[in-house]
C-alpha cells in the first residue's frame, strides 16, 4: 500500500485533469454560438445541462450505492474515459443545440463518477486532517473547472476544437492515473448491495442536515457565479470602455485563484474547526452578492478585477470544508453514497440560479441583478447558525 502522502498528489492530479471537462463547452462558447448558430443565452442552458446530467448521474449513483459497492478508482476510470468520449463529440460539424446540449448532459453524467467519488476516494485514505485533504482536492476542481478558459486564451490561433481534444485527452490520463496508482483506501468499508431508502436515510441524523443545508445555500451561489464571471467582465467592458480585458485569461485566474483559497481554508479549519471557517468564508462571499453593484460602478479597473478575484476565493472556499462535514458526520458504509446525494441536490440547486439569472440578464441591464446570489449563503447561514445554537444550549442543559 502507497503511503497516504503520495496518494493525495495522484489523487489531486487526477482529479483536475478529469474535471477540466465540466466547463470545456464554456472555454469555446463564443465560438461554439458563430459556428452552430446559436441564441446568445446558449451559455446559460449548455452549463445547466452539464449540471443536469451531473445531478442524473448522482441520483443514479446514489441509489445504485455505486461509490460503495465497487472499487472507486475504478468507478473513476470508468467515468473518465465515457466522458472524456462524450465531451470530445463536439468537435463533429453537424451538430443542432438539441445534440450540444445532450452531450453536455452525457458529459455531466459521468462527472457524477469522477467529482464525488474522488472525494470518497480521499475519505477513504485520511480520516484526521480530512479538511486538508478535500481543500486540495476541491482545489483540484476549481483549477480544472477553470483550465479550459487559460486553454482557450493560450491556443489563440489553434481552431477551437484543440481545447476539446486536449482535456479529454487529459481526462483520460487523469482516469488512468487514478486506476493504476490508487488502490482501495485503509478506511474503506464497502457497502454489500443497493440501498435505495440511503437516499433519504442519511438526512436523519441532525448534524448532517445542517451542513448539507449550509452547502444547498453555498451552491446557489457559486456556479452561478463561476458561469457568468466573464458576462461580468464583458458587462463591466462595455459600461467602461476604457477596460480593455483580456476575458479567458481573467475568468481563469477570477475562477481558479478559488483552487488556492480551498487548499488555506483547509489548514485555517484544522485551527479554527471546519464549521466556523465555512461559515466565515460563506458570510464573505454572501458580503460580496450584496456589494457587487458598489464595484460595477467603480472606475477603477483594477479595483473591480481585485473585488472580482477576493469573491473567488471566497465563494468556494467553504466547500471542502462542507464535504467534510458530511463525510464526517455520514455512516462509514454510506460515506460515498452521502457525498453523492448532496451533490446530487446541490447541483440541482445550481440550475434554479443559472436559469434565474439568464432569464433576468433578458429583462433587465442593471448590475443589481447579482445581488440575488446571496439567497443562498443567507440560507446557508440560517441553517448553520440554527444547529450551532442548538448544539450549544443541549451542552448546557446537559
């Protein structure tokens, strides 16, 4: 067995390569909209069906017990190689919005094998010090989420097909890393069959529900946010001609530099506990929903990308800590199967806001439109704060 400080690199690594897929189809979405003749609000539906068919796959995966059942790596791999395949699908000329959107959905569903169990994987390697852990591996996320935007900024004068190419190719490399070099975790207790009433099950125990709550809230907000940050620096261009953004690279660096804030709120956590520092950087990143139109109006440019990079790093850095949680206060037999469902909700959640904010981004210019984000966090907040009192006040009754 690899010692478990070798494993988290492969892990991480892997990891990235394999989520570089989630937003491969936003990376090229201009160019996507010139040669299939798309409506402008295509971002919009394209990120909601990835984020469908990863919700799909969760769901399945969740009431199958999959991530339990069978090895995760090479659950893993399995997910790797048929998304990388359904994602690479749209360099083909032909395609209509009905056959884009399905291979989104397909490549989302098969995210559901990769994101979730990665972390069930690194659940089954670390139990003390497991924030740290999943800061790295969400960081891993972040950085793959973001990668097809420096791809596409990098490969200027390559058609637009090559980003597709290569993080499938990445993908599939990541997926064989995971399989040859990861064996089952020393922590590991697989689940004997299909537990369709796991659903619901995990959902009894207090402690879980208020987490998974702060992480519904905290979900709401981010990949709305992660979707439109270059409608935002394209928005902010056009009301400041002077701006002269350089948009792929920018959203790479708004979006990625959330990789670093994961990896410091997983060594801040290890302090301050995982609950008091996610709901820190949930505050911080509802703060950043309710000021966002004070910095449209901003002139200064480098005040506003600044604004712009603190709200990604805010905006995800709660969220391994909320994996931990539910990692930790989930049974030993259900952990993947819990980390499943409440991706499976939580993404679900992330449709409602992008489909509500396109649909207002056709009804109205105003930069107040963001402040809507913080409903989640405010959730969130509500759900955390509810079950730290409570918690408390049975200490002292007790």
């Amino acid at each position: 067995m690899k010692h478990a400080k070798t494993i988290l690199p492969i892990i991480v690594i892997s990891q990235f390569f394999c989520t570089s897929l989630w937003f491969a189809g936003n990376g090229v979405i201009t160019d996507l909209i010139v040669d299939f003749r798309l409506n402008a609000n295509a971002l919009g539906h394209l990120t909601s069906a990835v984020q469908f068919g990863f919700i799909m796959g969760t769901l399945v995966f969740a009431m199958l017990t999959i991530a339990d059942r069978f090895s995760p790596s090479k659950v893993f791999l399995v997910s790797a190689l048929l998304g990388s395949a359904f994602n690479l699908g749209i360099i083909w000329e032909g395609h209509s919005m009905i056959s884009l959107l399905s291979l989104r959905f397909l490549t989302g569903f098969f995210l559901a094998g990769i994101y979730p169990v990665g972390m069930k994987i690194a659940a089954d390697y670390y139990q003390k010090g497991l924030g740290k852990s999943l800061g790295f591996l969400v960081g891993a996320l972040v950085l793959g989420t973001a990668f097809p935007h420096l791809l596409k900024d990098m490969s200027g004068s390559y058609p637009w097909k090559s980003v597709l190419m290569l993080t499938s190719s990445l993908a599939v490399l990541g997926g064989l890393l995971m399989v040859t070099l990861v064996p089952d975790g020393p922590f590991r207790k697989p689940g004997q069959r299909a537990d369709l009433s796991a659903f619901a099950g995990v959902f009894k125990n207090k402690e879980f529900r208020s987490v998974a709550f702060g992480y519904f809230g905290h979900m709401w907000e981010l990949y709305a946010f992660w979707a439109f940050v270059p409608i935002m620096l394209k928005k902010y261009s056009l009301e400041h001609p002077q701006a002269l953004f350089n948009v792929p690279f920018l959203s790479f660096l708004i979006i990625g530099v959330g990789g670093l804030a994961c990896v410091i709120g997983g060594y801040i956590a290890q302090k301050s506990g995982a609950k008091k520092t996610a709901f820190i950087a949930l505050l911080l990143s509802c703060g950043c929903c309710l000021m966002s139109p004070l910095f449209f109006a901003s002139d200064y440019d480098g005040l506003f990308i600044g604004f712009l990079m603190f709200w990604g790093m805010v905006v995800i850095a709660d969220s391994p800590l909320f994996s931990t949680l539910v990692a930790q206060n989930a049974a030993a037999e259900l952990k993947g199967t819990a980390l499943t469902i409440v991706n499976c909700i939580g993404f679900s959640i992330t449709i409602l806001s992008i489909q509500f904010m396109s649909g207002l981004m056709t009804l109205t210019d105003s930069n107040s439109i963001f402040t809507i984000l913080a409903i989640g966090p405010v959730f969130g907040l509500m759900a955390l704060y509810r079950n730290t009192k409570q918690t408390a006040s049975n200490k002292i009754a007790s």
